[in-house]
C-alpha cells in the first residue's frame, strides 16, 4: 500500500457517476433486452478514461476505473460466475422498519429496483474469467493516457456476495462462503497480477449486522463475521497484504442508521484481514465520533487508515478546512504517514444512483484534495 511520505495522500472507495448514455445501456442488460456487446464495450471503455481524467483534475491522487463496467459493486458477480439462478432475494433493514415511508423511498431508487439477486442453486465456478482482465485493460489504458500510475480497483468479498445472493445450495453458509471465495479468488488474483491495488469491499462485517444478521445477537454476529474474514484471507493468501486494502460500510443509503454496529465492536475482526489499508465511514453523522476510539487503540504496524472526510449520500460540498481538520484528528492518533484521505462510499453504487448530483461529487473531490493540502502544511510542512 502506498503510504504518505511527504503529504496526505487522496483516494475515494470506487464507484463514480455514469454518463447517461451508459447507465441506458446497462439498465437495458439488466432487464434482459439485447444489447450490442460491442457498443456496451465502447461506452465502458470511454466512460473509464473520462473517469480517470476528472479523478486526476479534481485531485485524485490513487484512482481507480469508477467500477464502469460493473451494473452494482455486489451484483456484477451473477454475471462473471455460475451458479446464481435461483429466485431473487428479498431484504429486510433493520434500520428502515421503523419508517415506513423512509424505507419506500430507499427502495424506490432507480437503481436500486433493478437490482437482480438471483440465489445460488447450483456450484459455483467461474463463468467469464476474461471480466477482470478486460477491466484491467480499461484501466491501464486510462492510467497510460493520463499519466498517473497510482491506481487501485475493487472487488466484492466473499460475505459481501452472500449478503446479497441467498445460498440454496450448499449445505452450510461455511461451505457457501469458501466456494466463493475460491471463485473469486481468480478475479483478485488478476487485478494484483496486474500490479493495481486490490481492493476488497466488505459491507458484511458492518451493514451485514443489521441486515443478513440482525435477528443474531453480536456475540453470534461476531463469529460469523469472523468467519467472513475467515474466507476472505483464504481467498487473498497469494497476494501480499501490502497490495490489498478494504472498504468497511455499513450501508450507502441515506437511513437513520441507529441500529449500525459501532466500530469499536468490530474493529479488531477488521484487522484480522489480510489487506493493509482499511478505508471506512467517517464523516456521515452516524459515523463522525468514532474517531476517538483511536485515542486508546493503538493502529497495528502493518496497517493504514483511509478514514472517509466526505459524504457520499449528500449534496453539501464539505469545507476544505473541516476536510483538514477529520485528517488531522487520525494522524495526530495514528501518525500521519498512516492516513489516507477518502470519501465515505461510493457515488454511483447501483447503475443510476443519484444521491449525489454528478457534477457536485466532483466539487467533494475537489474540496477533499484542497484539505489535505490544508492539512500538508499543518503536518508537513
């Protein structure tokens, strides 16, 4: 993982807003009407190097492709692996239940609806093992135009896909989770064989309590999350952990968010996973406190912070000085070398999502860079 030698480092956890042009054509394949393979190739392809070139003009230091080609961060699996075809899952959020007309609203997101999370029925196996390559050809290409040579590129985790994908299959969720990971094992393997950092998204070790297990108590909800982890580390054990990082969520929808597991209940299962750097929600409401639980933990040696300093589900444009100021809170805890500024998740999470006006994410970007060189001079300079 790159650590920050000489200023504050930014990054952002992965997906980025889509032209319309794009998410027309992949709300098109997602409903099953045809769609011209190559057009969709092209779109993708562009949409990349568009990507690329307004992360590195906003301030982007290590970009990534914005997940073009993926119709959600979870769902693209059903597409690169068999197995998935049983009937579509059904979610209940925790959170939510209390409010009704919240929940709709939720829901109601054009992306979101058209999601399509057919359970497991069959074996798992890799079905197109070319996906990942083709994305690593994307983006080099984009990085090769621009210059930059930063980059990394995410991934679902092995829980993230059981949350979303319900098991019909295999006789235990133990099995279920390493017959995942052993699939997805070649997509991580190839993203790192490129030499792009990995990285593994694991909404289940956070959102996952309030949602796959909130009917479980947290001692049960810790051993299967530590199960999770479990998997995942057998997944990633070819590829060092210096070339790994994860992203923590607990959900990237503007909910209440109360029945959210705190940090500070989960943190040390996070760092039992192989990747270094562990990228999480740190400047929504929910979230924003849990600095301080650094104030008594001390950050294992091996590993880095990429604590969120921007929102990802509103449209207010943070302060460069309020961006300054969440950096300085964890490297005054942590050290500076061991922070890298980030957003909270994603901007474009599900094809069509638009919590976050396009051209107002790039503002975000911006105001973040602009307050990590704030904070630079402070701890620089």
């Amino acid at each position: 993982m790159i650590r920050s030698t000489e200023r504050f480092l930014t990054t952002h956890t992965g997906s980025l807003p889509r032209s319309h042009d794009l998410v027309r054509i992949m709300y098109a394949k997602e409903e099953g009407v045809p769609v011209d393979a190559a057009a969709l190739a092209a779109h993708v392809r562009a949409a990349v190097t568009d990507a690329v070139r307004k992360q590195i003009a906003a301030g982007i230091d290590i970009v990534n492709d914005g997940e073009m080609s993926k119709p959600s961060y979870a769902t693209y699996i059903k597409d690169r692996l068999d197995g998935f075809g049983g009937t579509g899952n059904t979610f209940v959020y925790q959170d939510l239940e209390q409010f009704p007309n919240l929940a709709a609203r939720v829901f109601g997101d054009p992306g979101r609806s058209r999601r399509k999370t057919p359970a497991c029925n069959a074996p798992i196996r890799v079905r197109d093992g070319n996906a990942a390559k083709i994305d690593v050809e994307n983006l080099k290409t984009a990085l090769a135009a621009t210059g930059s040579s930063r980059a990394f590129m995410s991934a679902a985790s092995p829980g993230l896909v059981s949350l979303f994908f319900r098991n019909d299959h295999y006789p235990s969720q133990e099995a279920y989770l390493f017959a995942i990971a052993d699939a997805m094992r070649h997509e991580y393997e190839t993203v790192a064989g490129a030499g792009i950092v990995l990285q593994i998204d694991c909404p289940d070790l956070a959102m996952g309590r309030h949602i796959q297990y909130a009917a479980l108590s947290l001692a049960e909800f810790r051993k299967r999350a530590a199960m999770h982890v479990e998997a995942l580390n057998h997944a990633l054990a070819n590829i060092a952990p210096e070339q790994l990082r994860m992203h923590l969520c607990w959900g990237n929808y503007e909910g209440p968010h109360h029945c959210d597991v705190p940090l500070a209940d989960i943190i040390d299962l996070v760092f039992s996973a192989r990747p270094s750097a562990i990228s999480f929600e740190a400047a929504n409401p929910r979230h924003g406190h849990e600095w301080t639980l650094f104030e008594h933990l001390k950050l294992p040696p091996d590993k880095v912070l990429i604590p969120g300093v921007i929102e990802s589900k509103s449209n207010f444009i943070e302060h460069p000085e309020l961006v300054a100021q969440r950096l300085g809170r964890y490297a005054k805890l942590v050290g500076r070398e061991n922070v890298i500024a980030g957003s909270d998740c994603g901007y474009g999470t599900w094809v069509g999502q638009a919590a976050v006006d396009p051209d107002v994410v790039w503002a975000k970007m911006a105001a973040m860079a602009e307050g990590a060189r704030i904070a630079s001079r402070r701890f620089w300079h």
